[in-house]
C-alpha cells in the first residue's frame, strides 16, 4: 500500500504557520516556538514566495551576526522552495527531502499551499507501515 502526501497531511492536519517577508526573524522565531515547529511558510498575498527554519536563523542570523530583531524574513528565507503534490508518495517525499537535505516539504495543489510535511511525518509513517507489515506476517506464519 503506497502512501501519499496527502494522507499525512489528513493524519496530521492541514494547518500552515506563516508570516510575510517583512516579518522580522526574531517573531517568526517567536513564532515557531510557540507553535512548536521548525519551520514557517512566507507568504506573500496568499502566494508561497519562501520558508525559514531554524537552519536559515542559524546559518543566516547567529553566525553572520546580525539581529534577529531587526531583519526582515526577506533577508533569510529560502526562495527556492521545493514543494511536492498531494498525489506524491511518502517514498517520493522521503528522497526529495534527503537529496536536497531539508526537513520540511510544502504541499502544494492548483498553486497553492495546502501543507507541510516534515522528516517526522515521513519517518513516523514509515515505521508505522514497517510495524503493520510485520504485524501481517506475523499473524500469516501464527495461521
């Protein structure tokens, strides 16, 4: 049984954390705190323009020595941003996540951003999968 993008999504909820490029980094760093994420979605009039994660605060603010308080988002984000289709496999998000080394995975359907899915969605899947799999062979050598 193959997985797509949008079961996990179905399973962990479509809910998208966002701030607009002229967010300040210290409140979306704020933000992601408070909603216990890695990473945010910049949007820009209902349109995917970037993300930021922590790796960008890191890389981008910490080392270069800049104040989080007073760059903007725009500065740091990620405008590149690699999404998948709701119809993509889990296999499918597991190596586009792997060959560009980044954790989380917009989903986008007609242009539009429905979601995120992060290395932990990916994972927790697979394993889950692997577990129902031994469960039915277990239960196929028992009788």
């Amino acid at each position: 049984m193959i997985t797509h993008a949008r079961q996990l999504l179905n399973d962990k909820g479509h809910e998208i954390h966002s701030v607009s490029p002229e967010t300040m980094v210290y409140d979306a760093i704020k933000l992601m705190t408070e909603v216990k994420v890695g990473a945010l979605l910049v949007m820009e009039n209902n349109k995917l323009v970037g993300i930021i994660s922590e790796r960008d605060y890191t890389r981008k603010v910490i080392l270069e020595n800049r104040s989080s308080k007073e760059t903007p988002v725009r500065d740091i984000m990620t405008i590149d941003v690699i999404t998948v289709t709701p119809d993509q496999s889990v296999e499918d998000c597991m190596k586009i996540m792997s060959e560009h080394h980044i954790r989380h995975l917009p989903v986008a359907e007609n242009g539009q951003a429905i979601g995120i899915i992060s290395t932990m969605d990916v994972v927790k899947n697979i394993i889950s999968e692997k577990e129902s799999v031994i469960k039915q062979l277990e239960h196929y050598i028992a009788g």
